[in-house]
C-alpha cells in the first residue's frame, strides 16, 4: 500500500488582520494546511517549535519586519522556503530580499489563482544555493547564480521589476535578451550543475543599460553553432534540419533574435562572457 502523501504546511505572516484570513481561505481551499501569525516575533516563535514548508511573508510588519524574519531563518536548522508578498515592488527591496534568500516575490494585492500556482511551483522546487548578492545598489546589481532553469527563472522575474519605469518596448526587448543569454549561460556554459555559478552585472546608467553575463564553460566558437539561425544568415530555416539531425528541439533562434533587439552584444574571445547595451535616448 502506497504511502499517503503529506499536506504541505504554510505560515502566512502579515500585521493585516484582512489579509491574513483571506491569504489564509485561499490557501486552505487550495488543500494546504495554514496556520497565522501576526508579525515576525511571532513568526520566528512557530517556526523554531515546527518548522513549516512554506513561509508567505509580508516585508513590513510592527516588531519585526519581513526582512529580519529572513534574517532569522538562516539560524534555524530546518529552513523554510519564502514567498515574500508585498505591495513595495522598489528595486532596493526585492534585492534586500533575494540577499536574505528569499525564493519568490509576490505583488500585492495578490491575485487568488496566482498565489496558488506560486505556492505550488516553490513548494515542488528542489533546494539547491541560494542566489548571492554581491551588489545591490539599483544602478549596479552584482549576482552569483547557480546553474539551475529554477535560479534562472527566479533571476528573471527580480531583475524585470528593475526596469518598471521604461518604456514597454524597451522593457520587452531587455528582458527577452536577459533571459535567452542567461539561459544559454546556465544551460550551456554551466550544463545545469547547480554547484557551478553564472555572474550577472547589471548597470543603469543615465542614457542605457548594461548586463554582463560570464559563465563557468570553456566557451564557444560561433562557426561552431551550426544549429543555430545566427550561423546561417543567408538562409533562415537551414539551421532547423541541422537540429532536427541532431535530435535537437526546435528553436536555434536565440542570438540572431537578441542582436535585434539590444543595441550593442559583445562576446570576449573565449564567449564565456557576453555583454549587451540596451540605450534609452
């Protein structure tokens, strides 16, 4: 007879009455079992007598605040996995956040079937380290990433609130290059081996952007990218019987597609290392 499968446990912190009992209702129709607390004292308190899988932490709260409940946690033997839930999206807060090993941002107000799905993908997530902050002014953001799809998606999601304040297009066209060049980082570069960290730099300056992305592989040789679109520029579907020869998945598209919408992409003579410049005149 098969084991029956354990109900995951969820802390919901947060000084608002309101939205404690509605987090609460959600999650609880959502099959989890949910227990309160009111501010981060009190947090800390049920967390050290038995442990949760999931802490939903407001950021700032009377007492002690969402970010000394991360704090807190490093110093439990049995860490809980952090959704932070607040209504201060500013860059400072999210990368305050992230520092404290936060897993996962969430805006408030919160929408009932995004928190739900939120709440599950963390909870299936495998534990792997935690993102580093080395730097985290707004205008120079310096991260060390494991080599994970999850890291990555994480990574994405923090660094497209940084950008809120441009134009739409201009948001779009970052955030595509940003992830299509960090998950060739991760994927190719690191080959998904959580123990082997990717670099980012990040610099908002006056009159552009500036992401450098260095990965731990030995590199690559654009004449060697013969399944991808950017190697056959005469003809643009080549690539894809060289790929589906290969058993790879369809795509290939990646670079040529960031050249087009970033301003300036340089690779350093190994390509280990890739910097692209979006400008915002």
């Amino acid at each position: 007879m098969a084991p029956i499968a354990r109900t995951p446990s969820i802390l919901v912190v947060d000084d608002d009455r309101a939205t404690r009992l509605v987090t609460r209702t959600i999650l609880t129709k959502a099959g989890y079992r949910v227990r309160m607390a009111k501010d981060g004292t009190e947090a800390l308190k049920m967390q050290r007598g038995r442990p949760f899988d999931l802490i939903v932490l407001d950021m700032w709260m009377p007492r002690t605040d969402g970010l000394g409940v991360l704090d807190g946690l490093k110093r439990v033997k049995s860490r809980s996995k952090v959704i932070v839930m607040t209504s201060d999206d500013t860059p400072a807060t999210l990368l305050k956040a992230i520092r404290q090993h936060a897993h996962q941002y969430l805006q408030k107000p919160v929408e009932p079937a995004a928190l739900v799905s939120l709440v599950r993908e963390v909870l299936k997530s495998s534990s792997e380290p935690p993102i580093e902050v080395v730097s985290a002014r707004p205008d120079w953001v310096e991260l060390v990433v494991p080599c994970t799809r999850e890291a990555a998606d994480r990574l994405h999601g923090v660094m497209a609130r940084l950008e809120t304040d441009l134009p739409e297009n201009v948001r779009e066209s970052v955030s595509y290059a940003f992830r299509e060049l960090l998950m060739n980082a991760v994927e190719w570069g690191g080959k998904l081996d959580p123990k082997r960290k990717v670099r980012i730099s990040y610099i908002r300056a006056k009159r552009l952007l500036l992401y450098r992305i260095a990965d731990p592989g030995s590199g690559f040789q654009m004449d060697g990218l013969d399944h991808a679109a950017i190697s056959h520029p005469d003809s643009p579907i080549e690539h894809m019987e060289v790929r589906e020869s290969k058993g790879l998945r369809p795509g290939g598209f990646g670079i040529l597609m960031v050249r087009a919408k970033v301003d300036e992409l340089i690779y350093n003579e190994k390509q280990n290392e890739v910097v692209f410049i979006k400008y915002l005149d």
